[in-house]
C-alpha cells in the first residue's frame, strides 16, 4: 500500500485492526495518514437497503481536533449521519447507539 505520510497505514495486518476498532467505534479516524496536518472523524450514511451511499465528515488541523475533540467530534458525526441516513430510509435493526445525543446539539468551543 502506498505511503504518503509517516502516519499512513501501509501493512494489511495494521488496516484490519483499524477497520475493527472503527467498526466498533462507529466512525473512522484519519490521523493525517494522507495529509500532513489533516485530521478527520467521519461517519457512514446508508439508504434504505442498509448500503452505504455516501459519508458525513469533519476535518481540521490536527492541534484543533486531536486535542480531546475527537470523542466528542466522533458522537456528533455519527449523530448526524445516522439522522440523514434514516431521511434517506434507512431503519436500523438495533436502537442506534447515539439515541442518547439531543436534537440541540450544545456548541464546541476551540482554543485557538
């Protein structure tokens, strides 16, 4: 697998392992391992058949984000794109496991 920065994920061993911990956490993580400096949370959105069709993202440079945002970037991203998933007709087989985040979404406040 092409590397394009140090953080690149280049052994299918290490992406496997990614792949189940995003699994798991409900949204992928990119730690600037295609960008220097980049760093993204994102989340699936899926149609009515369960297939994904397209993803809802936040990105940002990696002091704004990586400085304890993420957790809560994570919970936001995955909020919203399972509430466009369900307009697009999508019905989850289990409750969602963000059922618990409000409709009013507080704001974050950044340190600049």
């Amino acid at each position: 697998m092409a590397k394009f920065t140090d953080k690149t994920i280049t052994s299918l061993e290490a992406l496997r392992a990614e792949w189940q911990e995003t699994r798991q956490r409900g949204y992928a993580i990119d730690r600037g391992e295609h960008e220097v400096g980049s760093y993204c949370v994102g989340a699936p959105i899926l149609d009515a058949r369960g297939q994904v069709i397209g993803s809802c993202s936040v990105s940002g440079a990696d002091a704004e984000i990586a400085a304890g945002l993420k957790v809560d970037l994570g919970t936001r991203v995955m909020y919203t794109a399972q509430e466009i998933s369900r307009r697009m007709g999508y019905v989850p087989a289990r409750p969602s496991s963000v059922a618990h985040v409000p409709h009013t979404i507080p704001d974050i406040e950044v340190n600049p």
